[in-house]
C-alpha cells in the first residue's frame, strides 16, 4: 500500500513543446491535492506521467510505502486508479458487464462491485447498453470502479465536470470516506472540489 | 476471478459477433466461393486447383479486416489505459486478446475452408489438412497481425498501415500452408511445409506479445 507520493524536480514535455520543470510534490496518506493551471499547462501529462505512461524529461516519481520504497511498475498496477477524461466503457455492453470487468481487473470482487452499484445508485442502469447513458450516468458507472476495487491512490482528471450538483456532492462523501481510509487524491480541476483539498498550480 | 480469466471472457464477448465469429467466416466464403468462378471462369479442373490456395486468401484477407479493431477500440474509449494499469502485465494483455481473436475469427474461418474448397471441387480427402493448416496458420496471423495493430494505434487510416506492416509477414504461413496441401495433393513431402508453418506460428505466439505490448506503450505515452 502507498503511503506516499514523492514527485521531484520533475520536467515534461509533449513532442517538442516542455510544459515545466522544476515541478516537486509530497502527497502522503490522506490527502488531497487539486491541480489547477490554466488549459495546455500539463494537469493531464502530470497525472499519466505518475500513472506511468509519460517518461519525463528529468526528475523522478517515487512510490512509498510502510517498508521503504516500492517497486513502481509493480505499485502501479496494484494500488493506483486513474480516470481521465474517457471512460474506458464500450458503448455496446450494459454498463454492469463492463463495471464487472473493470471491478475485477483491478482486482475488486462481485460483491464488492455490487456495493459499488448501491453507492452510485446505478440499480436501474445496470441492463443499459453504455451507449444509452448520458455523459454523467457513465461517469458515476466509471466512478463506482473506484469505489469497487480497493487501491490506494486516485488520479482523477476533471472527475466532476458530468455530474450534477447532487452528484457532485455525493461523491465528495465518497472521496472524504477513501481518504478517512488512508487513501490519497490527486485531482485536475477548474472548480473546486466538494472537499477540502490542497492547491497546488501547474506550470506556474 | 483472475484478471486473465476477466479479460479473455471479455475479448470473446467483443469480437464474437462484431466483426468477426462464425457469421464472417461465412459471409466470407460465401463470397470468395461465388467470385471465384466468375473471375478465374467456370472451368471444373481450373477451379479444383486454386480451391485449396484460395482458402489461405480468404484466411489472411478475413483476418485483416479484423484486425483493425483489436487494440484500436480500447484506445479510442480509454479502456487501453485501464488495461495498462492491471495487475497483470501488458504483454499477457496482448497475448490475451489475439488468442480470443484467434478463436472467434481464426478458428470458424478455419472450419469453414474445407466446406469452401470441397464447394469449388478440390478433392474432399484435402479437407482435414485445409482446416488443420488454417486453423495452425490463423494462429500465426492472429499474432503477427496483432503487431501491425498495435503499431497502427492511433492512426487514422489504421487498415491501411496494417496491411502495409503485416502483408510482408504473412507470406510465409501462406507459402508453408498452401505448399503443403499442393504437396498433399500431389503424393509428395507434405509435412515440411506442415512444421515450418507451426515453427512459424509458434514464433509468432512467443514473440508477438512483446512488441505489441512495445508498441501499445509507445502509443500512450
């Protein structure tokens, strides 16, 4: 399990355009982070670099866990969520035969994604194809992965911009309870989330 | 339920029925079996010898459309991030889904090449080694395919970049697969040809998942 996230002196850059550098960041258990900055500032390539899919330029990314540093390719297969602006859903399933799959790749159980289903009150979504959802209806089915399968970090981008008020507010109760849990979030954001949660600016 | 087991029910509810299964290997035939004579003429001795090679078109002309799918669609919706971010490794992700599209495509297309040959008049004791070779070389076009589609993620025009990329590697099986059901026929050495196209598709399997999952890395980066 992590118990914290040690970005240092980290620069990237996509293509030949670097978006910064110098960029350091400690998130350690229970905590929150928003990332703001302005359209383009790197928000996106910051969260898919710690989720591994970006090589920076310079820097390091380091997991840490109860007994020292831990292995990141193995880390972040095991214990890191990320949900970006797409959905990951094929529209041509029902919803709850792509939540099943997703709750159970990443290594969550039926029951546990049934409770998912309680929690996001997706009962009477479950028989839909995902294409006859609407943008915040397959959010909340994206949403209930995380709540499904138990991993340490969340790496949410723009996670709020489907929903509606009431939506909104129910999933700050949901982030509260995953960092009461020991949990860390780290999220893009233009407004602000429905919890508190520490600044921090990209590319500033 | 390991993340293997989830993933390959997965890729089998995917390809089968949409864009591949036993409905195109049908339509497929179907269709070679009826333009073949209209181009090459009706001819009954001139049809019973292309019958055999045609099956191996068929074969690698089928797979081809299929393939473009296969790690496309999870790229476009984001699922190939999620993907990436299992605890299984990306390169098991890769041999995961060109296993399940061998089975829904490459299988019922290798099935449905002897009903094809025996239609256009080659002889019926061929039959068991057009399925046998298709079924051993749709392995291997499964797996070398599934390169080309890893490579092509991303691209707009992404069938076109396939047949490119993989066009050269799927000479070999049809030369192996087809020369030996042209030896078979002819009383000659078929088993060369046999065990150089499993030597063939075996590579493939060992070898194909890791550049694909290369070249899925590279695309999400």
């Amino acid at each position: 399990m992590i118990s914290a996230l040690t970005v240092t002196n980290l620069a990237l850059a996509r293509g030949d355009r670097p978006l910064f550098e110098g960029f350091d960041l400690i998130v350690s258990a229970g905590e929150v982070v928003a990332l703001t900055g302005a359209n383009g500032a790197g928000k996106t390539s910051l969260l898919r670099a710690i989720a591994g899919f970006i090589r920076p330029d310079a820097g390091e990314i380091a997991f840490t866990g109860a007994d020292g540093v831990l292995e990141a390719e193995e880390t972040r297969g095991r214990d890191l969520h990320l949900l970006g602006h797409l959905d990951g859903l094929k529209s041509g399933r029902t919803a709850w035969e792509e939540l099943l799959f997703q709750v159970h790749w990443t290594g969550g159980t039926d029951a546990s994604a049934e409770a998912a289903c309680t929690a996001l009150d997706l009962g009477r979504l479950r028989p839909l194809e995902v294409r006859k959802l609407s943008a915040g209806q397959r959010r909340r089915v994206a949403l209930a992965r995380l709540v499904a399968s138990p991993r340490t970090l969340w790496l949410l981008d723009e996670p709020l911009t489907p929903l509606d008020a009431a939506w909104r507010a129910r999933f700050g109760e949901i982030m509260a309870a995953h960092i009461a849990s020991g949990g860390m979030i780290i999220a893009a954001v233009h407004d602000p989330l429905p919890i508190p949660a520490r600044a921090v600016e990209v590319g500033a | 339920m390991s993340g293997f087991g989830v993933l390959f029910r997965r890729e089998l509810a995917l390809s089968w029925g949409k864009g591949g299964g036993p409905l195109l290997a049908v339509s497929f035939y179907a269709a070679m079996a009826t333009l073949l004579p209209l181009a090459t003429g009706p001819a009954p001795d001139r049809l019973a010898i292309v019958a055999p090679g045609s099956a191996w078109l068929a074969l690698a002309l089928a797979s081809l459309l299929s393939l473009e799918r296969l790690f496309e669609r999870d790229y476009e919706d984001g699922a190939l991030d999620l993907l990436t971010l299992g605890s299984t490794p990306l390169e098991a992700v890769a041999f995961v889904k060109c296993l399940a599209q061998w089975i829904t495509t490459g299988a019922p297309l290798a099935l449905a090449a002897p009903i094809a040959s025996i239609a256009l008049g080659a002889s019926p004791s061929l039959s068991w080694l057009i399925a046998f070779t298709a079924l051993v070389g749709g392995l291997g076009f499964s797996f070398c395919g599934g390169i080309g589609a890893a490579l092509s993620i991303g691209s707009r025009r992404g069938g076109v970049l396939i047949a490119v990329i993989v066009l050269p590697l799927f000479a070999p099986p049809v030369i192996f697969g087809a020369g030996a059901i042209e030896a078979y026929g002819a009383g000659l050495d078929w088993k060369t040809g046999l065990l150089l196209l499993s030597a063939y598709s075996l590579a493939a399997v060992g070898l194909g998942p890791f550049a694909m999952a290369a070249a899925c890395r590279n695309a999400l980066s």
